[in-house]
C-alpha cells in the first residue's frame, strides 16, 4: 500500500531533477542563515553555481556542533513568527539543539509519517497505541501525526505506567504499538506477567535505538508482531526519515524530501553502493531549519538491490555511529561488525572485548569471547576449531586478521547502556 | 563383558591462561574434600582444558559449575603398568593391534602401582582388548 505513490516510488531522471530542483531551493534558504553564509564562503559555492547533482561534493558539511554553536535560534532560515513549532534534542553534553517549525514543515513530516506507516500495512480500521515520549522529544508527536493522517485510532498513550499500557491494548483491541525497542521488551515482561495474550497486536514499529535482529525476532515471538524498524532524528524532522517496507531488508529512504551519502567519516570522500560509512543527508524541503550536508554520524550502506515493493534505495539497519569506528592497519573496522559475526556464531556467546596493541609497529586486534557451555565438550582440539572458526568468519567479514581469544562464560564485562567494548592500548606504545 | 565397569568419567575443566586459574580448581575441589588421583593441562594459545581423574566426579562437576567454570564429563580408562622398562609399551602395543586411536594420555605412579590414564577413540574395544590380552583396569567405581 502506498500513501502517495508518486513520491514514493519517483526515479531515474525524474527524480533527479526533482532532487536538483530542491537542493538548489535548500541551500538558497540556507544562505538566509549567517553560520551557513559563512560555511558557503569558505567552501567557495553558491546557490546559482549548482548545475547538477555532482556538485553536491562541493559543498560542505553540517556538523552537530554547527547547529549547537548557533543555540538557540542560530540555524533558523526563517524569522519566529513563521515557526510553529520547536523541539530539541537531548544534548548529552552542554546546550541541546533546536529545531523549528514551519507549518509547510509540520505537513511535510506528517506526510512521509503517513507513508512509512502506510508502507508497513497499516490504515484505517487500526488501533495505534503510541508509547513514545511526548514532548521536547519528536519521537511522540511525530508518529501522532501521521497516525491520524492514515485515518487510524491513534492512542496517545506515551511512556510509563506499563500495566496501564497492557490493559490498554486489551481493553481497547490495539493493532498497532509503536515504541523504542527496549521498551518494547518491557511491555512483553509485563504482559507475561500479566498474563495477558494480546491477541489484537499484529504490528510493531520500533526505533529511536539501535536493536538487533536477535532482539526483533525476540519481539516478534513475545507481543506477536511482525516489527518494522523505524529511523529518523529530530534535525530531520524527527523520526520517520526512513522506514522499513513489509520486506524486512533495508529502510526506504525518502528521495524526494532527502539527498543521502555515505562517506568514509575519516577523510570525508564519498563511497558506493554496499560501502560501509556516515550517512550524510541534505534534506530537500526543510523551510525553518535547511540543513546541508548533515552528517548524521550514523553507521549504514545503501542498498543496492531493487526492492520488490517498488520503492526507492534502501539503507541497511544502523549499523554503530561513526565515533565508535576503528582503524586496524588502515582498515575500517566498527565494533557492531564484530558483534554481528558473533552472533551468527552458536559456539560463541554475543559478549565481547576488543584490545588493539601496537605490536612491531603493526596494529594487532584481539577480540575476547565467551564459549558457550553448550559447545564445551571437554576436549582441547574442539576448542581450537571454535577459535579457528570465529577468526575465519571474522576475517571474511572485517577483512582482517584478528587474534582469538576464548575465555570462560561469564566472565566478560556485561554494559547497562552504552558499552566499552574496546580497549585501545596503542597510544601507550608510542 | 561389562566395559561399562571400566569406563571412568574424567573431568574437564576449560580454563584460561591466567595466573590463579588452576589455584581455584584446586581450592574447589579441597573444600569439597575431593581427592585428585590424577590431572594433567592441555594448553592451547590463551586457554587450556585442565583433566582430573577425582574420587567424587560428580560433586566436582556440580561444585565448579556452580563457580562458574565450564565442565565436561569426558570416558577415559585407567590401566594398570608394571612399573618397569617396558610397561607402558605393552599397552600401546594391544591398542595398537586393535587399530585403537590413543587421544591422549597421562600417569600416575604410586606407592605399588602405576596407573596409566587413557582417552581412546574406542573406549568399549580398548577395554576389551586390554583385559583380553591380561591387563588390569581401575574399576569405575573407584570414581563415583
Ligand atoms: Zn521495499
């Protein structure tokens, strides 16, 4: 099901001109903008010297610091009295960033929200219980638009009060929950405990986080869903931005409204269909908050396949942020990489740590994992092969040669959060 | 014949190459008053498999799992050897002739006796042969 067909499945030449049509208006809107004047001057380029596509690659980038730096209303194209609305994001450290509204904004979103939602199979005649953070937060709010917008019972039931929630979906015969993943895993403890089938869910829309295929499959099984993963921010809106198809494989992006790159995040060069780097994204219909360039730090590829449904290139899942990526002899390694393999690996448990030593000025990786007490049979050749294979698997994956080392269940560090997995000694050596 | 009186169940201890590994095996099994007949190390890059022969394999079992560590009942035999030039041949030669594959092997030599400690591909035949040909094993009863 498409929402609006025409946009959603918009390519080859068409689209191109569409896009260049709409990079030339955003970075125009732009040059409202004083940090983005100067930015421009720097790089040499202006809004009348875009012929094609190609020169996109002259202009620069928009980092997250830009926008911080312009707190609170420097990165607005627009003056207050045309904003609609502000959200901002949480800043881990110092001021957050703000984002604004124009009401041409507010449409645009709900509307690629319409079609993500659409695009997972749902519409008028479900029930959508939406347990996102309402607020400063986009997450809440931006689902409620484009839920309403599809014609669907849209519960604005927010976080919090889980048996509340569960009761809910009974009570009120929910199709549809959209969460952060991890709260999702939460719902599913409590209705277990409650006892309660939730015999009307059959769709999960979850993001905001990063989640496994481990962890969907998990959801699936528990709440009785098929899940879709969902990924935005709010600089681009909000979430929505892409969205998987009923496929499960790779987030449409939305080519109309977005310009999307992967660049490799240390020099900056752009890269191919099927390469591992930052996703940069220069949104093409943005009033209030023009962005150009904006690298998101998000780890991804585009997809090179046709998708079945008809619709445009993909991104893999998120694959780690670029602050997190390693570089092993010159090569690219991020630790989800890692984790992925072990995954795929029974033997193994998904626990692991990295240590990178400098050893006769060569950069050695060794990568601590549990063996799984299933696999212990008791004989040392057995534990040899385990270590063999994942070094084996890992270096087809990563391209690299790495040192295995097997250690006793249990005994790797387990994170709450964020994780320091990665122990990098090379520093010390110098 | 019974070779199920013979075949004893060895412990198999994983066990990283970290100092204090093996000192806590031990301590285990010393509160747990287990008596080691046997044990020897395997080692490999980074980690190794500790092998014990104890009188109570059972509680050694549920004691170090219990602590954490990752443990496996593994059927070895135990042969007596003349505890002369020429003992341990005797053996190898039977399995031998029997096509028996040894895995590996570790000895204890007591006060009387020497105990020769087997990890075969075909234990039933092993045992077969070697009481055949007028060999002594350790009953399994001696580590139950
Ligand atoms: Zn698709």
């Amino acid at each position: 099901m498409f929402w609006n067909k025409a946009m959603e499945t918009i390519s080859g030449p068409d689209l191109r001109t569409l896009q260049l049509k709409r990079l030339t208006w955003t970075v125009r809107q732009a040059e409202k903008v004083p940090f983005y004047q100067s930015l421009l001057k720097n790089a040499g380029i202006r809004s009348d010297a875009i012929r094609s596509l190609d020169d996109l690659v002259k202009l620069p980038f928009t980092s997250k610091k830009d926008l911080r730096l312009g707190y609170p209303f420097g990165s607005l194209a627009v003056p207050l009295t045309e904003v609609v609305r502000i959200h901002t994001t949480s800043g881990t450290t110092g001021k957050p960033t703000v984002v604004g509204y124009t009401r041409a904004d507010l449409e645009n979103w709900a509307d690629l929200m319409a079609r993500d939602l659409t695009m997972v199979g749902l519409g008028p005649g479900d029930v959508f219980q939406n347990a996102l953070g309402y607020g400063l937060f986009t997450g809440g709010l931006g689902f409620h638009a484009g839920a309403e917008k599809i014609g669907m019972t849209v519960i604005p039931s927010a976080t919090g009060n889980t048996r509340r929630q569960i009761e809910m979906i009974e009570d009120f015969g929910v199709t549809a929950v959209n969460a952060t993943p991890s709260y999702a895993m939460r719902l599913a403890e409590v209705a277990e405990e409650m006892g309660a089938g939730l015999e009307t869910l059959r769709i999960g829309t979850f993001g905001a986080e990063p989640w496994s295929e481990n962890m969907r499959r998990e959801l699936e099984e528990r709440l009785g869903i098929t899940a879709y993963d969902s990924y935005g921010m709010s600089e681009l809106y909000g979430p929505g931005a892409a969205f998987e198809c009923e496929e499960k494989n790779g987030l449409h992006f939305w080519h109309d409204s977005f310009l999307i790159e992967i660049i490799n995040p240390e020099t900056g060069e752009q890269l191919g269909p099927g390469e591992r780097g930052e996703l940069v994204v220069t949104p093409l219909v943005k009033e209030a908050m023009p962005l150009i360039r904006y690298r998101t730090g998000d780890i991804t590829m585009i997809l090179d396949d046709v998708c079945p449904c008809g619709r445009g290139q993909k991104i893999a899942r998120i694959m780690g942020r670029s602050d997190d990526m390693l570089v092993i002899r010159g090569i690219n390694v991020f630790p989800s990489q890692i984790e992925h393999v072990l995954l795929s690996l029974p033997e193994v448990g998904e626990q692991f740590m990295v240590y990178i030593d400098r050893i006769h000025h060569l950069d050695e990786m060794t990568i601590e994992v549990e063996v799984n007490r299933d696999y212990f049979s008791g004989e040392l050749g057995d534990l040899t092969h385990v270590q063999k294979r994942v070094a084996g698997v890992l270096r087809d994956s990563l391209n690299l040669r790495t040192r295995v080392t097997l250690v006793e269940p249990g005994s790797l560090p387990r994170f709450e959060g964020k994780a320091k997995r990665v122990i990098d000694r090379r520093g010390d050596i110098w | 014949m019974d070779t199920e009186n013979f075949t004893i169940k060895q412990i198999s201890v994983f066990s990283e190459n970290r100092p204090g590994r093996l000192a806590a095996i031990a301590r285990a099994l010393q509160e747990e008053e287990i008596n080691i007949f046997a044990f020897s190390i395997a080692e490999a890059k980074g980690f190794g498999v500790v092998r014990a022969l104890v009188d109570k394999p059972g509680v050694a079992y549920k004691k170090l799992t219990e602590l954490g560590f990752m443990v496996s009942f593994t059927d070895v035999i135990a042969v007596k050897m003349r505890d002369e030039p020429g003992g341990l041949f005797e053996i190898a030669k039977i399995l031998g002739e029997a096509e028996v594959n040894i895995e590996y092997a570790y000895a204890y030599s007591g006060k009387e006796v020497a105990v020769l400690i087997l990890r075969v591909d075909h234990v039933d035949d092993a045992i077969r042969r070697i009481r055949g040909a007028g060999g002594e094993l350790l009953q399994s009863s001696l580590f139950t």
